[in-house]
C-alpha cells in the first residue's frame, strides 16, 4: 500500500510518500481500504515527535480517522461486510491506503455523503458529541462556549448543541473567520473576538444575561481567564485542547463559589472498548441527524494524499475553516479506481 509516513521529527517536509506493507487485522478489526482521511492537530505534534502513537498504533504513519470500505477481516457482531462504506476513528494510521481497524469503531457512511466528506466526520464530531453530551451533560436550553469555533471540532460541536436543543456562543480570533462560519449557519448565536477586552461582557449578554453552562475549551491555557469569568453557576468546563499551552492559574474561589466542574478529556489514548462504546452511543444518538443532512461536516478543501506536507502547513498557519482532507483516490468522491 502506499502511506504517508514521518521520516524524522520536523516540519512538514519531513513527511514522504512510501510504499509499504498492508496491514494485517487481527481479531476483531476489518481491514479497510482508505479512500479519505482528515488532518488533525495531534498530527502535527506527532510529526513533530511531541504526541507519540499510542501502543498497537503506527508510530510513523499518522491518521486519526478515514473513510473507505471495508475489505475483510472479522466484523464481530458489527453486521458490517466487505464492501460496505464506513467510517471510523483510529490510533493512528489513516495516512494510507489500508488500515486494520477494530470494527466497533467504524460507524456506516450516509448514503448521501462522499467519502471526504465522511472523512472529515469521525474525530471532530465523536469529540464534541462526547465532550459536550457524555461528558458534560449538556440540555436542552443550555448555553455552551466554544473557543476555537472555525476548528473542525469547533464547528461540529455548535451542530451537536443544536441537535440536543441548547445554544452555542463561538469565539474566532479574525473578523473574516467569524463571517464566514456565521454564513455557513451551523448554529451559533454569536461570534465574538476573543481578544475584545468587554468580551466576557458580550459572552454574558449573548447568554441572555447569565453565564454559560458549558464551556468547549479547545485552545488550553490562553481561554481559561474567560472559561471560568464566563460560566454560570454550576457550570461545567470541558478541557479538550492546548494550543495555547497547558499550565494556568486557575482562581479556586471562583471556581468554588461557581460550584464548578472541570472535566479533562482525551480520546486518542482511549481503551478500545471505551472508544467502542463511544461510537455506539454516536450512532444511536446523531448518525441519523447525519443522514438527515442536519449535522454536516465543514471540509475547507481536499488535497491528495500526496499533498500531506502543504496540509500541515496550511493548518499550521491557521488558514483553514473546518477540516483539511487528503483524498486517496483521484477524484476524492468515492468512486472506486
């Protein structure tokens, strides 16, 4: 098969094309063919040598998600059969024309949905379900916060708050980046600019007065002044990126006159089962609003895979909206070669 692989820790040039061996699923993982996959930051901190594959996942080929069809390999009690289009998270890996996967973590691509754009489904979208409805509980009336709002998390997360009947506030840094993410109408009632020094004023105003229930942390330590002046009593903060940083000084007798939560997450290095049972609660619970078209993935472009290099550096100089997908197949629709 042909992969991406990481020749050295460094800037994206250290990425290169190769030729390899395909993989061999054991029990309980299917062995797909890859016709997309997306990029995600912890694949530039991997190719950097600072986010390390966890153990039973490629430490040079990265890739956290694909979409493809399933090829062989042992469904278990999925139902799924070669040929069958599906989607999926991984440990690693999905910079390839084949990965093994465990079977319960692939979900059934929507008939109506190309493969790039269901590549760009599994890691945003089963974060921000996870984070906001499984984790922190959100319900319907709630307000949540979601920093870093034109990010691929960021823009599932305002959908799946819609999907549950709360509201979601965005906060983007440049006035184009807000335009644009409030034409695409993905639920958001206000983007703000979090550099504004009124700006949990405005946060405040755009609850309806209070504070937010729940806050999306994506950024790390640069948004937590805001998180915890933002939140509401009995708030809950969820902790899922750190761009910015990972150390904070955090106010304890704000957080405690708030009767706060702080809830810190993680899904890459997750135990198998528990990224099973994630992807079974997703399925029941928002794979048919995917099929309905009312949660949608925003895809900033398609690149083939070949290309994997000028991806990074286009997410690392912070010029996309959405996700970055690498096609494996020439017209990146789906269409088999």
């Amino acid at each position: 098969m042909i992969a991406i692989v990481i020749t050295r820790p460094g800037p994206p040039d250290s990425l290169a094309l190769r030729e390899l061996p395909d993989p061999v699923p054991g029990p309980g993982e299917l062995l797909v063919r890859v016709r997309a996959t997306a990029v995600n930051r912890a694949d530039l901190l991997q190719r950097r040598g600072l986010y390390p594959a966890p153990p039973g996942s490629p430490a040079e080929i990265p890739g956290l998600e694909f979409a493809g069809e399933v090829l062989g390999g042992d469904p278990g009690e999925t139902g799924l059969a070669p040929g069958d289009r599906v989607m999926g998270i991984l440990g690693g890996g999905g910079y390839a024309e084949c990965v093994a996967v465990p079977a319960g973590q692939c979900l059934p691509v929507p008939p109506a949905l190309s493969f790039s754009d269901a590549a760009a489904i599994p890691e945003a979208f089963l974060t921000a379900f996870d984070a906001l409805v499984l984790q922190a509980g959100l319900a319907p009336g709630e307000v949540v916060l979601v920093s870093a709002a034109a990010s691929g998390v960021g823009t599932a997360a305002a959908q799946v708050a819609r999907e549950v009947g709360a509201v979601a506030i965005g906060t983007l840094r440049t006035a184009a980046k807000r335009s644009r993410v409030e034409q695409l109408d993905l639920g958001f009632r206000a983007l703000l600019d979090p550099g504004a020094p009124d700006l949990a004023a405005q946060v405040a105003a755009a609850a309806g007065g209070r504070g937010v229930d729940v806050v999306l942390d994506l950024v790390g330590a640069a948004s937590w002044p805001l998180a915890l002046d933002a939140l509401a009593p009995r708030g809950r903060i969820v902790a899922v990126g750190t761009m910015s940083g990972t150390r904070v000084e955090l106010d304890l007798g704000a957080l405690m006159r708030r009767r706060a939560t702080l809830i810190g997450t993680v899904l890459r290095s997750r135990p198998a089962a528990e990224k099973e049972a994630l992807t079974r609660a997703f399925a029941e619970r928002m794979l048919p609003a995917l099929a309905a078209g009312r949660l949608r993935p925003v895809v900033d472009r398609v690149l083939p895979l070949a290309e994997a290099a000028a991806a990074h550096a286009l997410l690392e100089r912070n010029d996309t909206l959405g996700k970055v997908v690498l096609s494996i197949d020439p017209a990146g629709t789906g269409a088999s070669r």
